[in-house]
C-alpha cells in the first residue's frame, strides 16, 4: 500500500488533531466503575464524529450506556466486513486525571490510560473517518467503543458479541507491545470469589468454641497457589484477602478474591472444577465457603485465517517501511469475545505503548500515524486475499 493514497495521506495529516483529541480523552477519568466519566468520552467521540458527518448509536442496558457504535458506508465497496474495536474505561480512580494530565516528553505522551486504550480510540475513530469520506474501494465497516473492559466487560460484553457476529474481520486497538508487536493469542481469565464462614469466639476466655474463617482461608490458599502451573500455561493468583472481626476474637468470616488464566476452554473447566473442590473441603471442622464466578473473559485462540490477517497487517506495515512481529499475551481482552464467535480477530493493533496500568504509562507518539495508516491499508487489502 502506498501511504500516497488518499485516505492514508490524510491520516498522515492528522496527526496533531489526534494528539488533541487524545488530550481531551486523557484528561477524563473514565474508570469502569464511573459510568458517568465513560459517557464523557463517549460524547467526545460522539461530537468528533458529528463534525466529520458520521452518525453514533448509543446502546444502554440496565440504565446504563455501556457502548456506542458507529456504521461507515464506503462510497466504493469491496467484499467483507470489518470491526474496529476498543474499550473507553481505565482502571485508574476518579481524579487521577486531574493529579496527572495528559502531557508530551521526548514523543512520549503521558496521562491515565493513554496507551491502554484511549490512543487506540483515537485511531479508530480517525480511521473511520479516513474510510467515510475517502472514494476508495473499502470493505464495510463499523466502530464499537465500550465501557467496562476492565472489569471483564461484564455489561458490554452481550453488545460486542452482537455487533461482532456479522463481521469477517475484527481489529482490537488495544495498545501495541513496546517492541512494536502485535497480539495473535490471549490467555483467558476468570476472576472468582470465595467466602468462608467460621464462628466468632473469644480468642482468651473461649478459644476452643471459635471457627477461624481466616486460618481457613489459609489453608485454602496453599492449596489454590499448588494449582498454578507455568508449562500449562495456568496460573492461580490469590489477589485479594480479607476477615476478621477484632484482634482478640477468631475471625467468622473470611474473603479471598481469585484470578485464574488458561489457555483454552477445556483448561477452564478443569481448573474452576479444581478450584471447588479446594472451596468445599473443610480444613477446620465446621468452617464452610462458597464460591462465584464473578467475571469472565474467553481466551483469544489463533487459527489459520487469523494467522494470515497478521501476516497481511505484518507485510502492509513493511511496505510502509516498519517492521512487527506478533507474540502471546497473558494479559485478556475483548478479542476473546470476538475470535470465539468466529471473527477472524488480530488484537493490539494500537499505538506503540509500555508500562500499562501504572503511573508511568506512556503511548509512542510517532507510532499513532503509521499505525493508523497500516491498519487502514490491511483493511484496503482484504478484498485482495482468498479468506
């Protein structure tokens, strides 16, 4: 693809109006939780989209906007269907974007969630419009912005999975690895709770009457971390404990919170099965516990026709004049939702970013436009392969 080409050379034009939006996306917070602060940036997009003449459709559920979407028409069509997704919320608290706004140093920009993916969003959304109003041929294509991946997407997964399920291609603009790579496979993961009762007691007068809902959990915890295995690819995190109820009493009740990822769905059944038994045996007499599953997300498995969508996205990028490789992630994602329904999926297709989730989160500032321009190329050479 030449990047000469009209919709590319206006991307390439836009790249101090992307930093502008991306500014003003940065600098809302938007955790999962805030649904308020997720609607902000979805009026963001929804005013950019305006100006450039595309319409956005809100979806809610429960009261809540959990996406918003947006149909482009090509004025010239080609064959297939594309997706470009990505997700608004971060998992930073409300005023983290007033502590730390958005700011750029030595073509790194800094702020809450500007890699992870509010600089994904802004390509999309460039892209979309690069495509509306460009009389090249393109294939149809669609934006899906959401509010909770986060936390699992636990509200916008159903929305994903609908808008999804009609289209041959889908692109996850979550951020790009630091070494440029993009994701062809994720773990999935499963986060669990698990509660135990025990019987509250005086720790000095009444001692043999107490149940510890916390030495318990301890038990529990031994025998979840043995479940972990690095050459399966499974890992049992406890992340999260909690109990007790003063100093001097045995605890009556205890939390733990538990993040388990595998590779594949079977992988999944065994271990929440595993998980259970360790939940239902009872280390100290008259201790019980129940468990939930309280969010989900699939694993993203790579099949031959995702493996040549990256390698059409890998040879577009050459043409341009950079390189990419693909890897695996531990880390889940949306592209789950869409690889397990059939969409061929390619994931990671953001800018260039590092350091994801902390403080010192940045986004390469030089990787928006090629990015941009590579991804808009693929989609123009889909029509070009036999799928």
């Amino acid at each position: 693809m030449s990047t000469q080409l009209p919709a590319s050379q206006w991307l390439k034009n836009q790249h101090d109006n992307m930093l502008k939006l991306l500014e003003e996306i940065v600098n809302i917070d938007s955790n999962s939780y805030d649904k308020q602060g997720v609607s902000r940036v979805f009026r963001c997009l929804e005013v950019f989209f305006n100006h450039h003449g595309l319409v956005t459709k809100s979806h809610c559920l429960k009261d809540v906007e959990v996406a918003i979407t947006v149909e482009v028409e090509p004025k010239s069509k080609i064959s297939g269907s594309v997706l470009l997704m990505g997700h608004c919320d971060t998992v930073f608290p409300l005023g983290e974007a007033a502590r730390r706004p958005f700011k750029i140093q030595d073509n790194r920009a800094y702020g809450p969630g500007v890699a992870d993916m509010k600089a994904g969003i802004v390509m999309n959304a460039f892209i979309l419009v690069a495509i509306a109003q460009s009389k090249e041929p393109f294939p149809e294509v669609a934006g899906l912005f959401t509010c909770d991946e986060e936390i699992g997407s636990p509200l916008s997964k159903e929305i994903i999975a609908r808008v999804a399920r009609d289209k041959q291609f889908v692109f996850n603009s979550e951020p790009g690895r630091p070494n440029g790579n993009v994701v062809t496979g994720r773990k999935g993961g499963v986060f669990i709770e698990m509660d135990i009762q025990g019987k509250a007691a005086h720790s000095g007068a009444n001692f043999a009457d107490g149940i510890s809902a916390i030495s318990e959990l301890a038990h529990k915890v031994i025998e979840l971390d043995k479940l972990t295995d690095i050459d399966a690819g499974v890992t049992v995190n406890v992340g999260l404990v909690s109990g007790g109820m003063s100093v001097n009493t045995s605890a009556p009740s205890s939390k733990a919170s538990i993040d388990l990822r595998i590779r594949d769905l079977e992988q999944r059944e065994s271990m929440v099965n595993k998980i259970r038994c360790i939940c239902n045996k009872s280390f100290i007499s008259g201790a019980l516990a129940k468990m939930d599953v309280i969010g989900e997300f699939q694993p993203f498995i790579p099949t031959l026709q995702s493996k040549k969508l990256f390698e059409l996205y890998q040879s577009t990028l050459a043409d341009m004049g950079y390189t990419t490789g693909e890897e695996f992630s531990g880390g889940c994602a949306d592209s789950g939702v869409t690889s397990n329904i059939g969409a061929i999926t390619l994931c990671a297709t953001g800018p260039v970013g590092g350091k994801f989730h902390t403080v010192e989160e940045y986004c390469e500032i030089d990787t928006i436009v090629p990015r941009a321009q590579g991804l808009i190329g693929t989609i123009q050479n889909l029509g070009n392969q036999d799928w």
